[in-house]
C-alpha cells in the first residue's frame, strides 16, 4: 500500500464553523462548484474520528486538482453497525496517538465533529492515508465503456478486484441524458440531483449506480470477496507497459495484471475561438460533462442570446432542448453549422432539410451553409463574423464540432494511433499490446464487416466495454456486434442508426405515415428504459418476418413522419437509419450482418412493420 502525506496548510478562516459556511468557502475557492459529495474515493477516511459521538458520521476528505490547491471537507449520516463503527473509532484512535506522538503533533481533544475537522486544518495536521498499489484489474477512465468492462469482469470474475481511475470528480454516469432528457425536466434542482424522467415518464439517475456500490480504494487489497473501486479526480500520465504499471498526476504509481484504457475523448474546439483571446473562450462551453451541463443550464438562465456552432448529433439535440426553453422567457437560440441542413454529414439531403424545419418550429433560429470567419467580444457581445459577411451578435457560445480521442498515453505506453480515423489501433478483440485493451471513443478497432472503424457512441462504450471486460478475463471474442446509436430531437422525433451512415453514401428510403406511438416517448413507454440501447443490444434477430400490410399512401410526401434509410455500398447495405421506428434494431443489425444485395430495399423494408398502424 502506497502512504500519500499531505499537510494541509489552507483554509483557515473555518475553524469551528457550520456546514453551511463551509460550503460556502469552499465554492469562494472554487472548488467543485461549491459542491460537497457525499462519496470522495480518492482519499477517504473510512469511518468517523474520535469525538464524532453516537450520530455515527462519515467523513469524507476531498483533494483538489493541485494537493495543495485546496480542500473541502464534509461528512454525512451513515446507518451503520454500531459495533464495526465503535471498532473503527477505536483504531483510528490509535491511529491518530501514534501519529502524533511520532510526529511530536498534539493528540486531539474530542470536540463537535464538524469543528473537530477543521481545527485539525488550522493545526496542520498531518494524515497518512493508503491507496492500493496494484489492481489486478485497472481500467483508466471514468464513462461507460470503463463501467460496463467493470461489470463484465466481475461477471466471469465473481472475486475480480477492479480499481477504476478517472479525472473526473464524479462516479461513473451516462452522458446522453445531459443533451437530451434532463433539459426537459420540471425540476428545479435537476442540476444538484441529476435525476430526471425519461420519455416514459419512470425517473432514473444518470449515475449507473449509487456511491454504495463501490469499496474505497484503500480497502481494495483487504476486501475479500473483491469489488469496484473508483479513484476519481487523478489522472494518469504515464504509462509503463513493460513494467505493467501507471503514473498518476500526483506521482502515485500503480502496477496491473491486466489495464483497459477508456479514456473517452476530450470536446474539439475551433481554432478562431482558440485564438480570440480570454475574453471569448471564458464565454464558450464545450459540452461533454455533469460540470458543463450544470454550467450551460446556468447561463440559459442568466443571458439573452445563446449561439450553438455545429449541426451534428450534440448541436441540434442542445438546440432542440435549449429552444424548447426559449418559448418559456426571452431566451434567443441560434444554430449555426457549415452544412445545409441540421445533420448534414449523416441524413440525405431532403430529410436534413425536413429536420431542419423541425429544429425551427422548437424556436430555434437556424443559419445554414455558415462558416465562421472570427469571433470577437466587443460592448458586452460576441460578435460571430461569418465568411459570407453575416453577423451574428449573441451572449454565450456552445461549441459542438466533434470529439477528438484522447490518445495520451500513447507516446508513453508505445501504442499505434491509427492515422486515418484517430484513436488507439486495437485488433477485433481490442486489444492494443499485451494485457492491455482499449474501448470507447479512444478505440480505432478492426470491424469484420465493415472494416476498420471508431464509433463515438454509448451504445458502442457499453459493447465495447463489456468486450474487452470478457477477453480481459481470457474470453477471447472478437467484435462482430453491430453497436447502434440514437438521437432524439426531443420527445416526438427520434431516430436509431446503426452500421456505416454517411450522407455521402447512395441511399434509399422508404418512409409511411407515422401515428401517435411512433414516437421517442412513445418507444420508451413500450421498452421501458430511455437509454434505448441497453434493451436492445443484448437482442438476435435469427431471422424477420414481412409485414403483409398493405402500404398506404403517404398524402404529404414531403412529411417524413416514420420510415427506413438504407445506406449503400458496393450495393451492399451498410448502414441503416430507422426513422421514428423503434424496436427494431436487431432486424437491422441482421441486415448488415448478412452482408447480402437486395433487389428491391421496399420489400426490405417491410420486414420493420413500418406500413402497420
């Protein structure tokens, strides 16, 4: 076990404080937001100090980003065992004697518990704290991929010890809902609990599971029966692949029997706002975490004028969710991408277009075919300059281009980035180097179907994940399942795609009138989940039945109301996007699997019941 001293040296002005007022100079630091976790795995005091009574509280001990930069404390309510907690009082009792007298520093006198804390802040005293120095099991990152790997393990590994490493502050979580459903909600403090309702109405956490389903970190090699452990807030920066052991930002290392990197990717940004100076940037998000979220929710709410640059997958789902509040105040929202229509580089011409309009009737003010030129801040405004001389005058800029790998270990760690798609290069069982796997966002992986490919996805993360979770334990699999993603622009319209969809590709459609349960809503309310993919992957279509309705005529042709997109190549099917059609994914998946030409995609379609009413 590694023993990381640190002395604290700061804030001092909240000895013998409240709570409250702690609280309150934690956010005057700057830390977290002002927000103190109930579950701080980094460096955590695994039960409460002398002095803390009958109340049977927990302390939680929280290290910023720099050791030194500043610490919050906090503590909250455990129903417990009694006896566990009286046994713990006592050890860490004996702890803190021998500390002392080894450290010639003044045993502490029992006091009130919060007041206790902090006196042992102004007296700088000094803690020794244990982390784990091998994890039989270490998964770098934080998302989905690193959960659902964890997950994975532990299923064919019932006594598997897993140390989860992110440099985020925050349990492992979906991201989706952070661009989709927790703008609808109705809640007030749906930024402080991110808990929301999905289209079918039942309430969910973001958090895939509560802080009580992990162990600390400390106790990972004592725990018997194994478990998941998450170290958050520390980055690793150094990989060792020979030595089979990682470095962390604060110098910790750590060995492994087997490493999966889930490193995710990190928002890109455009150069013209890079180079706009301070002014611009401390007035642009890039969208991709809880904090930006809870950021970007604050600034609608505080300014007039919101500009949104990008029209893929992220852009319009903000710009959908963001105008949908603008018709309840002042707020104006502006979308702006290079593109024609909303979804350019995925949809074909006429249904971008048709999207387009949707976006527009959400309160959204859309300029297409709009490149920026520069950006500026001038009389309390961000000027957007456009090349073809439009100006655009807003309050806050949310910058929605893409997502670039984080690849940086690879120089370290020795590992191929594929030069073409970006990412770690991994074989079909994604695997990079020896007891070493990547999934997610970070993966350029090797697709028996279709070829080699990255997919920036969730329902990718949780395949990927749980791939390399089963060969990590010697399943050796490859990756032949087709992962599918899903947008929703809000809760009437919706799509799933899955395979290749590049509007650049031939594609043909076939489309029918929708009714009122060909909706997201109506889907989850059927499904019975809104993270759709977790109900479909783990589905097989052996083989499809044709509906024998009759088509009917679609009056408006222009009214895309439900309907397939088959996208072509070779006149070989490689991707599919289903239009206000849901829970069909595996009759899709099938499709591309078996890799065969069709002579009339109409028949095809009819294999997704999309004529039925």
């Amino acid at each position: 076990m590694l023993k990381c001293r640190t002395v604290w040296k700061k804030l001092a002005p909240l000895a013998r404080t409240s709570s409250t007022l702690c609280r309150q100079n934690v956010r005057k630091a700057g830390l977290n937001n002002g927000r103190i976790p109930t579950h701080v795995p980094t460096a955590h005091m695994s039960s409460g100090l002398p002095g803390g009574g009958g109340d049977n509280l927990k302390y939680a001990l929280l290290v910023g980003a720099a050791s030194i930069g500043g610490v919050a404390y906090a503590y909250h309510t455990m129903k417990g065992d009694q006896q566990r907690y009286q046994a713990r009082i006592t050890e860490l009792s004996s702890r803190s004697q021998k500390a002392a007298a080894k450290e010639s520093v003044t045993p502490i006198q029992p006091q009130p518990p919060g007041e206790q804390l902090l006196e042992m802040l102004v007296n700088k005293t000094t803690f020794t704290f244990t982390l784990p120095s091998h994890a039989p099991y270490l998964l770098l990152g934080g998302g989905t991929a690193s959960f659902a790997a964890a997950r994975s393990i532990r299923a064919r590994d019932p006594g598997a010890k897993v140390l989860i490493v992110t440099d985020e502050p925050d349990l492992p979580y979906m991201r989706p809902p952070l661009s989709k459903e927790l703008w609808f909600s109705d809640d007030p403090s749906v930024t402080e609990t991110l808990r929301f309702k999905q289209w079918n109405g039942k309430e969910r956490s973001i958090y895939f599971q509560p802080p009580s389903f992990y162990i600390n970190p400390e106790e990972l090699d004592s725990v018997e029966n194994g478990g998941v452990a998450v170290l958050t807030g520390k980055k690793v920066v150094h990989m060792d692949v020979r030595g089979n052991k990682v470095k962390l930002d604060d110098d910790t290392e750590i060995s492994y029997d087997k490493c999966l990197i889930a490193t995710g990717g990190v928002p890109r940004n455009l150069q013209v706002i890079e180079r706009a100076g301070e002014e611009v940037m401390k007035r642009t998000t890039l969208f991709r975490k809880i904090e930006d979220f809870r950021s970007l929710d604050k600034v609608s709410r505080n300014v007039k004028s919101i500009t949104i640059i990008g029209g893929g997958f992220l852009g319009s789902e903000l710009a959908c969710a963001l105008g949908r509040r603008s018709t309840e105040s002042d707020l104006e929202v502006i979308q702006m991408f290079p593109e024609k229509g909303n979804m350019g580089k995925v949809l074909p011409e006429y249904l971008s277009n048709w999207t387009t309009e949707k976006v527009k009737k959400e309160g959204v003010k859309v300029l297409s075919e709009a490149l920026v030129k520069s950006v500026t801040y001038k009389d309390d405004k961000l000027e957007i300059h456009l090349k073809d001389g439009r100006l655009v005058k807003t309050d806050h800029i949310v910058t929605a281009v893409g997502l670039e790998p984080n690849v940086d270990l690879a120089k370290s760690g020795g590992l191929e980035v594929d030069s073409d798609f970006g990412g770690y290069r991994v074989n079909a069982e994604l695997q990079a180097r020896s007891n070493i796997w990547v999934a997610g966002d970070a993966a350029c992986f090797y697709d028996i179907r279709l070829g080699r490919r990255r997919v920036e996805h969730h329902d990718h993360a949780v395949v990927s994940g749980r791939l390399a979770g089963e060969n990590m334990t010697g399943a050796n699999k490859p990756y032949w399942h087709q992962s599918m993603f899903w947008s929703d622009l809000g809760p009437d319209v919706g799509y799933e795609a899955i395979g290749i969809v590049d509007s650049s590709l031939p594609t043909v459609g076939v489309f029918a009138k929708a009714t009122a349960k060909d909706t997201p809503k109506a889907a989850t309310e059927e499904s019975g989940t809104g993270i759709r993919s977790e109900s479909e992957t783990e589905d097989t279509a052996t083989s499809a039945v044709a509906s024998v309705t009759p088509a009917p005529v679609v009056e408006n042709k222009d009214d895309y109301g439900k309907g397939v997109i088959f996208y072509l190549r070779d006149k070989v099917v490689v991707g599919i996007i289903l239009w206000n059609v849901f829970n069909r994914m595996p009759v899709a998946r099938k499709i591309i699997k078996d890799g065969e030409e069709h002579a009339d995609l109409n028949e095809v379609a009819k294999l997704f019941n999309i004529h039925e009413d």
